[in-house]
C-alpha cells in the first residue's frame, strides 16, 4: 500500500510539473531558494551608490590604506597596536614559510601539530596568566569548540545580549539552555543566576564590547559567578593588546586573571594575523583539546600565522610605547567628537561608536567620508537597534596627532552637512 501510494504522488508531481511547464529543478529553486530572491537590501543600497561592504582595499592595514586609488586615513580597523606591518612580524613569517612551508595539511589532532603551535600556546598562557593554551584556525571557532565541547544538555550558557555572534552561535550549537542578560545590567544578570540555581552555570562575556567600546563590569560578574556558582568565560578579543599590564587583558585591567575559568583571545586585532586561543587550567585545556569538533576537525592555523603571532606577542610586550600611544590617540579623538557633539555611547576605549540615528544616516556618512578621505565602518540594526545606527571608530597606535585631527575636521563637517551633529 505505501509503496503504491508513493508510485501515485509520483506520477501525480510529474502530471502537475507537466501542465505548469516547470521543471523540478525549477521547483527545488522556487522553494529552497525562494529567500534568494527576495534578499534585495544589499543590491538597493549598491544601486544608491550607498553599499559599503566588501570594500577592496589595496595596501597594507596601516593608519593609512590605499583605497580606490587613493590614500585615505584608517579609521575602521582592529589593528590596535600597528603590527600587521611590522618589519620583526613579517620576517617571522617568511622563515617560516621557509623552513615549514605554507601550510599543515591536517588538524592538530592528527599530523597538523607544529612545535612552533606548541611554543606560541606556552606563549600565549604565559601572556594572560594562564596554566595552558590551545589555539584555533579562527577566533569564531574558539567560541564553537569551547562552547560545544564543554557545555550540553540540562546545562546553561549565560551571556550578556550583545555578545559576539561567534558566542551566541556556539551557545546555540551546543544543545545547552540559552540565557542572556540586558547588556553590562549586572541586576538582571543576578535574576537570570538565581533563577537557574539547579544547573551547571557557564557565564560568557566580552571583556570589551566590540561594537559599544564599553569594558564588563567584571567585579561584579565574578562576584556573581561566585555567588550562583557558575563558570566564567571571558571572551577577550578586542582587550588583549588594549587593557591591562602591557596589554594582557581585561582580567589583567582588573586584577581578575585567577577568578575567570577560562580566557579566550583572537590573533585578527592586536596581534596582526588570524587564528585565536583559549587559556585556562591544565585539565580544562586537556579536554578541549579531545572534545572539540572546531578543533579536532579543521586544519590547524598555518606556519606562517603561527609565527607572525608569536612575534608580535613579542614586540607588544617590548614596545610598551604602543599601549601608551593608543591610549594617547584614544584620549585626543574623544575629546575631539564630545567637542562636535557626537553621541559616543558607553566607550572607554579606542572602538568609539559615534551615535547617527538611522540606518541611512550611517550608509551615507560612511560613503561621504570614504570619499573625503576616512575609511569608517557602519553598523546598523539588526547588530544595533533601530534607531541608533552607529560609526564604528576604531584607533592604532601608529596614527598621529595630525591624522587624527585631519579625520576629526572631516567628520564634523560631514555630520553637521548632513544633519547628524548641529551646525
């Protein structure tokens, strides 16, 4: 009887597709790819001359980059302290091109283990005050692999509403219940605790917010963590390189390295390459390390990144006037938008949201700028709320007063022409 009903639904499809003059190819692209065809956001906003993605960026990402031709200031990138360019990182690079080749044709679980994988993970866990480290290809698989591995069902994962999408995706992905807390609200992060007092806790934060710029309360986090008895996470992406001894981190800002069970970092900011890391006790580590599926499963980071990395951990810590100019260049462009008039948000760092309403409002200043010379990046909802569309302003050490103040005159005068700011 199924068999025979199934021969009828057949021959019942192939009737319809016949008398419809659609092809089942055409069927399949009318379903599954029906949501292709409606997305138009992106190809409207090309067609106003307003899309500002995908930009093709023709040097090196210094405080200067080329740019439709052009040399026009950098204000759009994570490379906080200037080293993807630094002759010491580059030359890193090329011996180890030379003596391992290009990449390790295997995941670290099999053959793709290198002993500079190895010495960069002492490195890195001697960096944030950590007994070991475990690297990843990527920063958003770090995020994945430790969440999933480490978190599962009848268990939860806490974390602030603004969290990185690499943390909300492998909270999702980890089969574990998912709580999130109203951003940096350290009372409704207690209510979300108390209410979840039966089960295993992980408590996930950005040690700086890549978007708002703000810091964790992480006193107060680690004082609620202690009290509910959940596990701390700290994702440190933007704080390594930023905050802390040396830049070491938002646990070394505060005094909190022991108190947070794991800290995790990327190697995409301020250490000039790509890849990230977890650090944390030796058994946490050890089980990361056997668990996870981001891990076990992807090619491990190649030579090259590997050693550009661990030279500019290296230089980070012997040029301490990086940190000091960052904070020097972060002081003289805040002054210079609190004087226009600019909303800046919660920052209290060198990411500093200028606040300009609606979503069209950030495509069009983004466009007139790059074409006077900033490159800025635009964030709209959903990644904001609607109504408080933003530029993300992001510093490096290397920029110079004059660059600063050239990008200020030229976002003020934009901001005022369209309204943003008064006149």
């Amino acid at each position: 009887m199924a068999g025979y009903l199934r021969a009828l639904a057949c021959e019942f499809v192939s009737h319809a597709l016949i008398f419809t003059s659609v092809s089942p190819k055409e069927m399949v692209t009318m379903g599954l790819l029906d949501k292709v065809a409606k997305f138009q956001t992106a190809r409207q906003l090309m067609a106003a001359d307003l899309y500002n993605y995908f930009r093709v960026i023709e040097s090196a990402q210094e405080n200067t980059v080329r740019y439709q031709g052009r040399e026009i200031i950098m204000l759009g990138s994570n490379n906080y302290l200037g080293l993807t360019n630094h002759p010491k990182v580059k030359e890193a690079a090329q011996q180890a091109i030379a003596k391992y080749g290009t990449g390790t044709a295997g995941s670290r679980f099999l053959n793709g283990t290198l002993d500079i994988h190895v010495e960069l993970e002492a490195k890195l866990a001697a960096l944030v005050g950590k007994e070991k480290a475990l690297i990843f290809s990527t920063g958003f698989m770090v995020n994945q692999g430790v969440l999933t591995s480490l978190v599962g069902r009848n268990e939860s994962i806490v974390v602030d509403r603004t969290d990185h999408a690499s943390i909300i995706d492998g909270a999702r992905l980890s089969f574990a219940d998912v709580r999130k807390f109203r951003h940096n609200d350290m009372e409704n992060l207690e209510l979300v605790l108390s209410s979840d007092r039966e089960r295993n806790k992980l408590v996930i934060v950005d040690g700086v917010f890549s978007m708002e710029g703000d810091i964790a309360k992480l006193p107060e986090i680690v004082a609620l963590c202690q009290k509910y008895e959940a596990f701390l996470m700290v994702d440190d992406a933007h704080g390594v390189g930023v905050l802390g001894d040396h830049g070491r981190g938002t646990c070394s800002h505060f005094g909190l390295t022991d108190e947070a069970g794991l800290i995790m970092g990327t190697f995409s900011k301020s250490l000039a390459s790509v890849g990230g890391f977890v650090a944390g006790d030796a058994d946490t580590i050890h089980f990361i390390q056997h668990m996870s599926r981001a891990l076990m499963f992807s090619a491990s980071m190649p030579p090259a990144s590997v050693a550009s990395v661990s030279a500019a951990v290296d230089v980070m810590l012997e040029e301490t006037w990086r940190h000091d100019a960052l904070w020097r260049n972060n002081d003289i462009m805040r002054e210079r938008l609190d004087d226009a008039g600019f909303d800046t948000g919660p920052s209290e760092t060198p990411i500093i949201p200028a606040v300009v309403g609606e979503d069209m409002a950030a495509f069009r200043m983004c466009r007139r700028l790059a074409d006077e010379g900033v490159f800025v990046n635009p964030v709209v909802s959903p990644a904001v709320d609607e109504g408080n569309a933003l530029i993300r302003l992001s510093l490096m050490a290397t920029h110079t007063e004059d660059e600063i103040h050239q990008a200020m005159d030229i976002m003020t005068r934009v901001a005022r022409e369209l309204e943003i700011i008064p006149a």
